[in-house]
C-alpha cells in the first residue's frame, strides 16, 4: 500500500506543477511515468493494468477528436470565425458574439480545439478593426469552458463522467443546460464591465498563418455527423463510444481528406494522460489506499458522496491538479443521484478561476503570445474570479432546485 501511496502522491504532485521539478516531464508524462510505477513497483500486473483503463471513454474522446479534425480541415472553424470577427456590430456586441459562438461550438466539439482554432482569428480580426483584443480572447476562453459544461461531450472530464456513471445524455443536459446559458451571460456581463471604455485601441493586424478555406463539402459532412451523433445521443440507448467512433470512421474514409493528416489532429498526448491516469487510479484501488484516503477525508468531518462536499471538493482540486485528474479521483465516491451533474459541473465552471485551471486558458493564452498579445495571469484573475464565482454559484443553485 505504502508504495502505491507513494506514486499517487507523485502524479498528483506532477499534476499540481504541471512536471516535475528537474525532469522534462508534462502532465501527461507524468501520468504515463506513474502508471509504469503502479506496474513494475506496485505489483499491478499488466493485465489488471489494462482492465483499470475505459475503453468506452477514449473511444468517445477519439471518435470526437476525428470529426474535430474533420471541421477543422474543411474550414468550418476559421469561416465561423472570421464571419463573427467581422460582423458589423459595436464591441458590446461583437463581444456577445464571441461568447455566443465560443460556447455554442464548445458544447459540441472539444473545447480545446475551438480554442485553438479561433485565437488566431480573433487577434487579426480585431486588429483589423482597432479593437483590444484581450477581452475577446478572455471571452473566448471563459465561454469555452461554460459552455463546455452544457454536454456530456463538451470536455474530456465530463465525457468521462458520462461513460462511468452511463449518465443520460438528455438527463444530464436538463441539469446543466440553464447554468451554461446563465452562466454565458455572467461572462459576458462581467467582461463588458470590466472593459468598459477600453475596448478599442490602436493594434495591427496580425497574419494568423496558414488558415484552411472553407470547404463547404467536407464541413458540410462533418456537421451533418456531428448533428446526427447529437440527436443518436439524445433519442437512442447506444453506446455513445461506438457511434463516435462509427462517425469516425465514415469521415476517415475519404477520397479527399488524408487520414494522416486527420489522426495527426487526434490529442494523443489526452489519450495517453487518462490511459496513465486510469492505471495509476487501479493501482491504487486495488492496493486498498484509494480507501484508505477516503475514509481519512470522512474522519474529518466530510462525506464527499453528499452533494455540497462534493461540488465544493472538485471546483478546488480542479485548480489544485486540473479537472481531469480531480474527477477520476472523485468518481468512486460519486454516488449521489446528482453527483454526476454535480462533478460535470463545477470541476467545468471552476477552471475559469486561474489561467492554469483548464487547458483552454492555456491553449488562448499561448496562441495569443505567439502574436504578439500578451494574456498573463493578473488580466485573466480580473475576470476569471468573478466568472468562477458567480457561474458556481448559478450552478449550485440550479442543481439544489432540481433536486429539490
């Protein structure tokens, strides 16, 4: 046990850094490093290894990932984009787009990837126009994440939620879908005041690369999939990891889209964080230390298995070790009727607290940086706090209705 204990204790160190310190190690690398621990120190053998790892939740997140790709090789992304950048509309306004489409499209696809799709595009376009482009690109991240909360295929958390708890996909989307919406107004009110008076400032337009044009065709199959996943999801009793991954590949036989190319855009550095992070969790559940911590949290006066321990414990340890590792330690305790919605919900709306809370954050801030726009972490707590705050607090009160 003291072994197991002793490598959970360094991935989720790993997971706070994002590293570990001396080694050029990522999350991802650390995951991968600790479950080769659980194995050859912790006497978790390679076939119980592999048993600890849900098949169903990478077929989803891959299966996903591929019509992603899809969208973003037709030029679906970059269109969306550059026809909102240059609507004829105030900032107020344009803001309001942004978040719009932002939250819209993360509901859908991979908050990541909308991300890293429409930064660039958001930067030039509001060059073009001589407005500021930081509240657009903190809109675009704290919407990202809100509506990302809206479906059980926002985000790679609440996927996997979805998988191991065979959560309603209709169900689910009753819980969250009025947090979301509310919660896509809270960003926008809470930029458009902080920025009140600042938005348009004398900036160049910056070239954001090679931009794929729109190709009407290969969008207009991606979105028929999706749509059809959508409502397969909805309406029908099948495995959502076989259907995504059925729409996967229709798309990757194709006459013209290489299927290189389109497996090269699959986040397999995500796959192999959750293969890590799932090896890493079977260790220690079978070595009996995954009880033991609960039982020394329940000591302390909280039964994470109610809803406000629980809510309360994944919008903190999302910002302590990122949302994904906080909710694959939390599942097994996930027991109360709403903890699915619960967990989805406020370890999503949390990570718009800090510019390290989500991937997104991240992915805006990077892809801006490398345009000459600097998104640093005092700008990003300005509006980040208060979003948080406010989008839980919307969350928690929603969720207590219903339950009521």
């Amino acid at each position: 046990m003291e072994l197991a204990l002793g490598v959970f204790a360094l991935v989720y160190l790993g997971m706070f850094l994002g590293g570990l310190p001396g080694l050029a190690l990522d999350r991802t690398g650390v995951a991968v490093l600790g479950a080769i621990a659980m194995v050859a120190l912790a006497r978790l053998e390679p076939a119980e290894a592999w048993a600890s790892v849900d098949p169903g939740t990478l077929g989803l997140l891959a299966g996903l990932m591929v019509v992603s790709a899809q969208l973003r090789l037709g030029g679906f992304y970059a269109a969306v984009t550059r026809r909102v950048a240059e609507a004829p509309v105030g900032p107020r306004a344009l803001l309001a787009l942004v978040t719009g489409l932002a939250g819209l499209l993360s509901a859908l696809l991979a908050n990541d990837i909308v991300c890293l799709a429409m930064t660039p595009l958001l930067v030039e376009g509001c060059g073009r126009r001589g407005y500021a482009p930081l509240p657009f690109l903190l809109a675009l991240a704290a919407a990202a994440n809100v509506g990302s909360a809206a479906t059980l295929i926002g985000n790679p958390q609440n996927m996997l939620i979805g998988q191991e708890l065979s959560l309603s996909f209709a169900g689910y989307l009753l819980d969250a879908l009025v947090p979301a919406l509310l919660g896509l107004g809270v960003v926008w009110a809470v930029i458009a005041r902080a920025y009140r008076g600042r938005f348009e400032a004398p900036t160049r337009a910056v070239a954001p690369g090679a931009v794929p044009a729109l190709d009407r065709w290969q969008s207009a199959k991606g979105l028929a999939l999706l749509l059809a996943l959508v409502g397969a999801f909805l309406v029908g009793a099948w495995p959502r990891d076989v259907l995504a991954l059925g729409a996967a590949g229709l798309l990757l036989t194709s006459r013209r889209m290489s299927s290189r190319t389109m497996l090269g855009l699959v986040d397999w550095h995500l796959l192999a964080l959750f293969i890590g992070l799932f090896v890493v969790q079977g260790g220690l559940e079978k070595s009996g230390a995954l009880g033991v911590l609960f039982e020394g949290v329940a000591a302390l006066g909280l039964d994470l298995g109610e809803p406000v321990p629980l809510f309360a414990a994944a919008a903190v340890l999302s910002n302590l070790v990122s949302n994904v590792p906080a909710t694959m330690l939390l599942l097994p305790v996930t027991t109360h009727p709403q903890g699915g919605a619960i967990l989805a919900l406020s370890s999503t709306l949390a990570g718009n607290l800090l510019l390290v809370g989500s991937i997104a954050n991240l992915i805006v801030a990077e892809q801006a940086g490398r345009l000459g726009v600097t998104l640093g972490w005092r700008e990003h707590a300005r509006v980040g706090v208060p979003i948080t705050l406010l989008t839980l607090l919307l969350a928690a009160l929603w969720l207590a209705l219903r339950g009521a």
